[in-house]
C-alpha cells in the first residue's frame, strides 16, 4: 500500500516536472545598463545587435555570452529605437526625432557614418524593415504637422541612401490624432503592412482597415505586426501602455487575403504587448512592459512565460533562439525545454 502511493506519487511528481518542462523560461544575458533598449536585430543565433536611448548600440558574436556596448560618438543624447543587422559588422540604427537620423556601421559599430538625415520639423521615424536579402528596406514615420500621410523613406542599396517615398503613398492617408508607435521598431512589415495606433488603429494592407483592438487614445493602438513566414496570415499586438496589465483587446489574428479578415485570441496575451514575432508557422513569442507570452497554435491561445518587462524580441530567420531586449539594458534569450 505504502509502496503503491509512493508510486503514484512519483508519476505525479514526473508528470509535474514533464509539464514544466515543457514551458520556456527566460534567461537573462546582460542587465544593468542604464539605457532603454527598443532595437533588436539577430542576424543568426550567435549575432545579436540591440540599440537604445542614450546612444547606446550593443553587439553580441557569441550568442550573447558577451555583449559589448557601444556609445555612439557625438549622438549620446538620441534615441536610437530600431536596428537593422546584416551581419557581425554592417548595421543601421535609427534616430527618432529632431531630426530623423539614420546611421550605418561597416566595422562592427567601430564608427558610423550618416546615410539619411531629414530636418524637417515634426519629422518622427518608427520603424525599419527590410527584404530578406536585407537590400531592399523602408523607414516609416509620422505623418508631418501639415500632411496625413505616413512618412516613408526607401533604400535599395543596404541602406547605404535613402529617398523619400511618401509622394508615391496615397494610400496612407491617417486620421487625426493617429499615428505609429516607436517601441520596437515593428509595426511596418516589409514591404506592405502598416499599422497604427492613437485615435485610431488600423492596418494599411490592400486598403486601410480598422482593427479590432483597443484604441481611442494616445497611448492605445496597435504597436507591432508579425507576418506567418508562409505569408499567409499575421500577428498583431498592442493595448494600453499606460495600462499594461489589461489583457483585452490587445491581439489581432488577421488571414492576409486580398481583403484581410480579422480574428482575435480565445486566449489573448497576458497585458499591452510592444512586439510579436512568428518562431516557426503557428509558434509565436510577444513581449511587453508586463511580460512575455508565447503561443504554439497560432496565436489563438497565449500562455504567460515571465512577468519581465521587455520592449522587443526578435529570431534570426535561419536560427532558433529568441532573444529580447528592454528597460534597464536588458538582454535575454528565452529557453526551450
Ligand atoms: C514614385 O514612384 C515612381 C516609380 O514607381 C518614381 O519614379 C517616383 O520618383 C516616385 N515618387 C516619389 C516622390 O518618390
Ligand atoms: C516627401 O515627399 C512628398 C511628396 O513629394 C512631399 O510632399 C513631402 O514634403 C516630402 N517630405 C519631406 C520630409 O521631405
Ligand atoms: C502569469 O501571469 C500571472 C498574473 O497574470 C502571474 O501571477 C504569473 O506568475 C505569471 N506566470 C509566469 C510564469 O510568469
């Protein structure tokens, strides 16, 4: 008898141990700095560029065992939100505001030179994204004090120069009082999503369409878009940043047809996400200040994995390994059973 309970009750302890097991943890890689990291760019599993406010870029060629921090010269005030790596030397980093400032490494965040710079007043990057190839990109912001329109710049040379686009971009005409979120540079999807947040959220896909997710205010919207490496549906996440524990109406399921059809979670990530990623077809990993979710089903259901703040996570698109960044300079790469 008493061996027959001891027994049942190690299945129980091996059925608890199997089930926690197979829940990611987050293992932190880096801390302590004190910068706000919003870019995040892994090239393969061993390297990984992240950038922030205070000029600060960090780089990794060793899978994030070791990061080394760089301070860009003469730009240590700006907010460097978003980041494009093609590779352990070449990167671009993007300045927000005042003016709107794109930088490009060739040696590894040595020394930067300036590929884009528009001084026109109110100008305010969100986001980078580029071709697979990493060739063909496009910088997002919004729209200028006497133009709807979203701002678009484009590359065709790996950065190297831009041209402004958004002459050419009628179809992305904004409300008042709508506009995109700089949290973690993923909102544009290369070469033909957008979505937006404020007093409206919408996605400009094939038309321009109202999503079904919290919006009204300035800090409520949309602030990042996934697309299902098969092209065939995407993720999209947001809520409330200045409530970001409220778990509704913060994820949109949409089916990328012509005319895109809208779904939302049974389940929905647990608080206001700034970023979502695909990690395989129907895998998917969002963070946010209140915590990072993951989903194997196709973003219908979400399971919380950590209540860590980050503002960004990002996957190689031949590698394995998902690595955030956030508040505090924070560096982590979350762990599969
Ligand atoms: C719009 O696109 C055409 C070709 O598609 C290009 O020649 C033109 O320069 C573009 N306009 C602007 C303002 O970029
Ligand atoms: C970009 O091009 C459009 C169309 O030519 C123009 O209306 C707009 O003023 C330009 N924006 C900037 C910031 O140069
Ligand atoms: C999931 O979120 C709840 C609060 O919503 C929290 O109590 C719990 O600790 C979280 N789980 C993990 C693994 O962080």
């Amino acid at each position: 008898m008493l061996f027959r309970f001891f027994f049942s009750f190690m299945i129980l302890i091996c059925a608890q141990n199997n089930l926690q097991a197979q829940m990611p943890v987050i293992q932190f890689l880096d801390s302590g700095r004190q910068c706000s990291l919003r870019g995040l760019s892994v090239v393969s599993d061993d390297i990984i560029w992240a950038s922030g406010s205070k000029g600060t870029v960090a780089r990794s060629t060793n899978g994030g065992a070791s990061f080394e921090w760089i301070t860009v010269a003469g730009y240590e005030d700006r907010e460097f939100r978003d980041i494009q790596a093609f590779d352990s030397n070449k990167a671009v980093i993007m300045a927000i505001a005042s003016p709107g400032i794109i930088l490009k490494t060739r040696d590894g965040g040595k020394s930067w030179y300036k590929v884009f710079e528009d001084t026109t007043s109110g100008m305010f990057l969100d986001a980078m994204d580029f071709d697979e190839a990493g060739i063909n990109g496009l910088v997002a912001g919004d729209p200028l004090p006497n133009d709807s329109r979203i701002y678009f710049a484009m590359t065709q040379n790996q950065g190297e120069s831009w041209h402004n686009v958004t002459g050419n971009s009628t179809m992305f005409k904004t409300v008042e009082g709508e506009a995109m979120f700089a949290s973690s540079g993923t909102n544009l999807a290369f070469p033909s999503a957008v979505v937006t947040g404020g007093k409206a959220s919408r996605i400009f896909y094939n038309g321009i369409f109202t999503l079904p997710i919290m919006q009204g205010t300035e800090s409520t919207g949309a602030n990042s878009i996934a697309i299902s490496p098969d092209g065939r549906n995407a993720v999209v996440v947001g809520g409330d940043f200045s409530n970001d524990k409220l778990n509704t109406n913060n994820c949109v399921l949409i089916q990328l047809k012509r005319r895109p059809v809208f779904g939302i979670p049974s389940t929905p990530p647990h608080g206001y996400r700034s970023c979502v990623i695909y990690t395989a077809k129907n895998d998917l990993v969002t963070c946010g200040s209140s915590g990072t979710d993951i989903s194997t089903d196709g973003g219908r259901n979400w399971q919380n994995i950590s209540t860590a703040s980050f503002h960004v996570c990002d996957k190689a698109r031949k590698g394995k390994v998902v690595f955030l960044a956030g508040t505090r300079g924070r560096i982590a790469k979350v762990v599969m059973p």
